[in-house]
C-alpha cells in the first residue's frame, strides 16, 4: 500500500488528477449488493417527526471528529445521509464542510498526521468506511467525488469517462460503450458530445468540463456522488445546468454537495446540514431548515447575518 499511497500523494498534489486515475489491485467489479438499505433507528426527537423518522438510510454520521494533525476541524459531528436523496452541507467559509465531505472517500488518508474520531456507517453492510481497517481504495470505488474546479484528464471525452470502468475492472468494448453513453446522457451532456467522443475533454466549456467530471463519477454507478462546490467556478448557465441533472439524478443516486449558495442548496437538495466551526449545528429537511429552522445561528446564517 505505501508505494501506491505516496504516488497518489504526488498525482493528487497536482490536483489535476482524482482517484479515479489510478489502478487497483483488484480489478474485480466492486458492487455492493442491491439489497435495501439500512432503516436505521431515528436517533433524536426530530428525527422522529416525519419523513426522516422511517426514511431508508445510505450512510450515517456518528460522533465524527477530525484532526490535522493537532488542528481540530470537526467536532464530534453526526447526522444521517438518506438514501437517493440529495443532503447539501451549508455554513460560512473554513467551518469543515470540505473537510466533512473530504472523510467520506478517505481523502484524508493521503498525509499521515490527519487523523479521524468516530463512524461513518455505510448501508447496507453497517461498515465504518472511516476505519483503519476498512482500505480507502475500496471506499473510494464507492464514493465518488467531484471537485470545485472541473479537472478533465489530458484524454479523450470518452477515456475520460471509460477511466471510471476500466479502473473498477470493466473491460468489454461493448459494455463500456454502452456504460460510457448512459453516463454521458445522466450528466445532460450526450447530446453535445456525442459526436466528438474521441477529441480531447480540454476542448469543452468549463460547464461542459464540469458535467464530463460528473459523468465521469457516475459511469461505475458509485453508492454516494460527492460535489464540492461543483459550480462556483461557473456561469449562471452552466451553473443551472448542473443544478437541473443534480435534480434528475437525486433520485437514482445518493449526493452529498457542500454549496455556499443558500438558492442553491434550498433549490437542489431534500435535506440540509448546517455547519458552524467543525460542529452540526442543524440537519433537518431543507424546506424545515430555510423556513423555520430550529437554531438561532442557523436563522441568523440563512438571512445573512453572518457568513
Ligand atoms: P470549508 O470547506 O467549510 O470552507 P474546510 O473544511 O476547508 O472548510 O476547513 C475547515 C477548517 O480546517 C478551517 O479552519 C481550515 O483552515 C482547516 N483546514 C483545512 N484544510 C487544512 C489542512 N490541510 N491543514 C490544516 N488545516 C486545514
Ligand atoms: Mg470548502
């Protein structure tokens, strides 16, 4: 494993490059098996009340701390991640939601002091993907993720999107193709590629860049899409067009997207984290958190008083 940790480590610190570029050993399809997920216990009073009390769970947060190395930047967090349902994290700059987001595919386990606390429990197996025992590659052919700034490899659209497959083992020409279209088109971006597969991702639109990257997560059909602030570095247009297939998706597959655009997160999302300093503040439905939200500090957050 320290070989590859310490190339990983390199390819990632030049930040063109996701996991999704590297080789495993294993080159075994990974797939969890279909079954339901876990109908958690509720685990507050609040959680009692309505669709969250019986909702199918994909993950849980429990008690999740994390550390670089002596910095503290989540402070026993925990709230639930619902099944094919889209969970935004909100709350002003340096409060942990990258961070937070960062713990689900084990990217913290590229530089050694970073350290975790606590659980994060993935449905339906009921594994803590957060510990030592449990390997960050095989999390990470789970959970995809998608970066602030579109991040294409130097390949083709259609490599681009394959690396996803052929990483997690997926050889067959006839099954890639047919993977590789499907994915294109859940990410709205087949029909302006589709005759272009084979010229290089760099020659799209950063929005167009952006949607590859994300069809690029969702062509091995991972458990948990993770986006971190995946339009801030585009235009209104491009912006409402990821919003639209987060939309259509969020009922196929379960997303987890940190966004500081309050219109946004109360847009695109079922429920809504609200974070202040490393700590949950509030989780609760999105309609509940943007009308009439529990927590002072959520109130004052959401109607601008700070952040
Ligand atoms: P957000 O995404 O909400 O803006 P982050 O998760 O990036 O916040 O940061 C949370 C806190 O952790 C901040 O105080 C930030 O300075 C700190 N932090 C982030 N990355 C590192 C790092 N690599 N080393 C040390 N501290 C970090
Ligand atoms: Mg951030």
């Amino acid at each position: 494993m320290a070989p590859l940790q310490n190339s990983l480590k390199t390819a990632m610190s030049d930040k063109d490059l996701t996991m999704d570029d590297f080789t495993v050993q294993d080159s075994d399809v990974v797939r969890p098996p279909e079954a339901s997920v876990q109908m958690a216990k509720p685990r507050s009073a609040e959680h009692e009340q309505g669709a969250l009390a019986d909702a199918p769970r994909r993950a849980e947060v429990r008690n999740l701390s994390f550390f670089y190395g002596e910095k503290q930047a989540l402070n026993s967090v925990s709230f639930p991640v619902l099944d094919r349902k889209v969970t935004a994290l909100i709350g002003p700059s340096g409060c942990g939601k990258s961070t937070l987001l960062r713990c689900f595919n084990r990217m913290h386990d590229l530089y050694p002091d970073n350290r975790y606390e606590g659980e994060i429990r993935l449905y339906p197996e009921d594994m803590n993907i957060v510990s030592g025992d449990v390997d960050p590659m095989y999390v990470r052919l789970r959970i995809g993720m998608v970066f602030q700034k579109p991040n294409p490899f130097p390949k083709s659209i259609y490599d681009n999107v394959a690396a996803g497959l052929w990483v997690r083992g997926v050889r067959r020409k006839s099954i890639v193709d047919e993977r590789v279209e499907l994915a294109l088109q859940r990410a709205a971006l087949w029909d302006e590629v589709k005759d272009r597969l084979r010229e290089s991702a760099y020659g799209l639109s950063g929005g167009q860049q952006q949607r590859l990257c994300i069809a690029r997560a969702l062509a091995p059909d991972p458990e948990i899409i993770l986006l971190d602030e995946p339009t801030s570095a585009l235009d209104p247009i491009a912006t409402s067009k990821i919003e639209e297939l987060i939309s259509t998706i969020g009922g196929q597959v379960t997303i987890i997207i940190v966004t500081h655009n309050m219109q946004q997160a109360a847009r695109i999302s079922h429920f809504t984290a609200f974070m202040h300093l490393g700590n949950m503040v509030e989780y609760d439905a999105t309609e509940k958190i943007f009308t009439n939200p529990a927590e002072k500090r959520t109130l004052d957050y959401i109607t601008g008083r700070f952040g």
